[in-house]
C-alpha cells in the first residue's frame, strides 16, 4: 500500500468557501482528492513543457471538407507523421463540416509541431493540441 502524508494548508476563508463549491459542482467525495487532482494536473502541464519527454494527446481540428486540397493535405500530413499519429477519428458533422480527431503519440516537441502544421492549415476553422501523460510517472 502506498504511504500516505497529512500536510496542512492555510488560505483565506473565502478561497476556501469558492474551492469547496467548485469541488461540489464536479462531484468530489472529499477536498483530498481535489488537491490530488490539482497537483496532478500540474505535475503534467509542467512535464509537456519539458518537451522531452514522451507523451499522448489529441488534435482536434474542424475544417469544411470543399475547402480546395484540404482533405489530401491533411492525409497527406498525417501519413509523413505517422509514427507521431496512433489512430484517427473522422467524424460528418453537416453537408460542409467535418470533425477530425487524431490521437498521437511521441515527443512532446515533435507533437506540438505536427499539431501546429496541422492546425494551421488553410481551411482549418478550429483546432486544439490537448496533452496529457502517458501516466508511467504518475501515482
């Protein structure tokens, strides 16, 4: 079993009334694994800013698919990086408009720039890198 601290936290009440209401809104059983959770997601940010690491995440991108050579760049991208890009999503989502979401894999600085060509892209309406861990490190 893994050994647990008690560490105490001091903070102005009000602080301390808006973090309870925000850990009630997202279900919570207990102020402890809110921090954890905090800590957690901070511990993350800071190891994909690291850039050497490996990580996963995703890249969602919206695009209108009549967008001239659009499609074939995309394709054309994602099969360069393939190494990068472990699985892919495509999804209609009216006559003009589709939702391409691309799991991806590899070196957090080798992400990030396929994601900024990706995104990029004449065409592309929206696009977000979301990272996270590939968790090996994390308790």
């Amino acid at each position: 079993m893994k050994e647990i601290v008690r560490f105490g936290v001091s903070m102005e009440k009000k602080l301390l009334k808006d973090f309870d209401e925000l850990i009630s809104r997202k279900k919570y059983t207990n102020r402890s694994e809110a921090v954890r959770d905090l800590i957690r997601d901070r511990l993350v940010e800071e190891e994909w800013r690291t850039e050497k690491k490996e990580m996963i995440g995703t890249v969602t991108l919206v695009y209108n698919h009549h967008t001239r050579g659009l499609s074939d760049t995309l394709t054309d991208l994602q099969h360069h990086f393939h190494e990068l890009i472990i699985s892919t999503m495509h999804v209609h989502l009216d006559e003009e408009n589709c939702l391409e979401i691309l799991a991806v894999k590899g070196m957090a600085d080798k992400i990030k720039a396929v994601a900024d060509k990706l995104i990029s892209i004449r065409g592309v309406k929206h696009g977000k890198l979301t990272m996270t861990t590939t968790g090996k490190e994390l308790l």
